[in-house]
C-alpha cells in the first residue's frame, strides 16, 4: 500500500505543477498549446487512476470515512466538465487545483495513519 500511496502523491504533486504551468503560462502556439492539452489529459486520467486505488482500499477494506474526501475529488473533475465555460476557465482551473491540493493532503493523512 506504501508503494500506491507514494505514487498517487507523487502524480499529484505532478498534476498541480501541469495545472499551475496552463495557469500562468500564456501559450502563443497552437502546437505547444494542443500538446500543453494532451499532457493535461494524460495527467488528469492518471491522477484519476492512481486516486481511485486508495479510495477503494480506504473505503471497502480499511472503511475511513475520509475516503469520502478522495471520491469527491475524482468527480470534482466531471462537475467542473460539465459547468466550464471559455470565459471562466481560468476560476474553474483554480478552483481545481484547491481540489488537487485536498486530495494531496488527504493522501498524507492516509500515509500517516496507514
């Protein structure tokens, strides 16, 4: 379990460094911008994968309600989705990033008590 808590920290970790780059980066190129996109869906659905294992295990095995936490931080993903706009996508990618660092610190919390 150390080895999947680690790893999900860690992609984490690298998924609020990938949003906090399209935060404050203003890309000139449609290249560089498109490719920008695909490591963010590449980083989005590793982020899910990876956080999806520790919610389960925390949830069904070792039954921690703050599992709960981790669930509502994997779907917080499809309800900004479905609410984005192109005029408030910069608000939702913060109000996102507060949502990556709640799971962060929700994992160090499971890697303390585990």
């Amino acid at each position: 379990m150390y080895i999947v808590l680690i790893s999900a920290i860690i992609v984490n970790i690298l998924s609020i460094i990938m949003l906090l780059i399209g935060l404050l980066y203003n890309f000139k190129q449609p290249k560089n911008k498109a490719i920008y996109g695909y490591l963010i869906a590449g980083s989005m659905i590793l982020y899910i994968v990876t956080l999806s294992l520790p919610l389960i295990f925390g949830l069904l095995i070792k039954h921690y309600i703050y599992s709960l936490v981790l669930f509502l931080c994997i779907i917080s993903h499809f309800i900004i989705g479905k609410i984005v706009k192109h005029e408030t996508l910069k608000k939702y990618t913060v109000v996102q990033i507060i949502c990556y660092i709640v799971s962060l610190f929700t994992l160090f919390l499971n890697f303390i008590i585990y």
